[in-house]
C-alpha cells in the first residue's frame, strides 16, 4: 500500500503540530496533496480509470475548502503551507 503508518506519522510531524495531531488543517491539507499527488500519476498510466478521477476530483474539492478554511482564519499559516507544498491556486 503506497499510504502506510510510518508514511503517514512522516507527514503529520513535518506538517502537523506532532505525529499524534492528525486533525490539523496543515497536516489534513499535507496528507490531501500526497493522495492527490499520487492518483495523478495513477491516472497517467490510466486514462481510463473514471472512479479514480472521480475520487481525485473530490479530493482536491477536500483540500480547497481546507484552504478556504485557513485562508479566511489565519492568512500567514495559508501562505506558509502553500509555499511548503508548492500548491498554486
């Protein structure tokens, strides 16, 4: 499985507050954009995989409202995560 425990508490340390602060906006928004990251190069091989671009469709909707969430809330923690991530609007 290419989502596992360790691969996980790696995300929530270097994004989130600790491993155990799964609930963080930063550390959701992290995990959002590996999975996104991932069923990208899925749907690269496989054009025709409609249930896997359905879901990344959904996904990225997840992790905008996110954003909007933070962007409306706390504008500097926003920005850092975008920068961090590199994701563009």
């Amino acid at each position: 499985m290419y989502l596992s425990k360790e691969v996980k508490a790696e995300i929530f340390k270097k994004h989130g507050k600790s491993v155990t602060d799964t609930g963080s906006t930063e550390g959701q928004v992290a995990l959002f954009t590996f999975r996104i990251n991932h069923l990208t190069e899925h749907l690269k091989r496989n054009r025709k995989d409609f249930n896997t671009e359905r879901a990344l469709v959904m996904l990225v909707g997840k992790r905008r409202s996110l954003l909007d969430y933070l962007k409306a809330n706390e504008i500097t923690r926003y920005r850092e995560i975008i920068k961090e991530l590199g994701i563009r609007k």
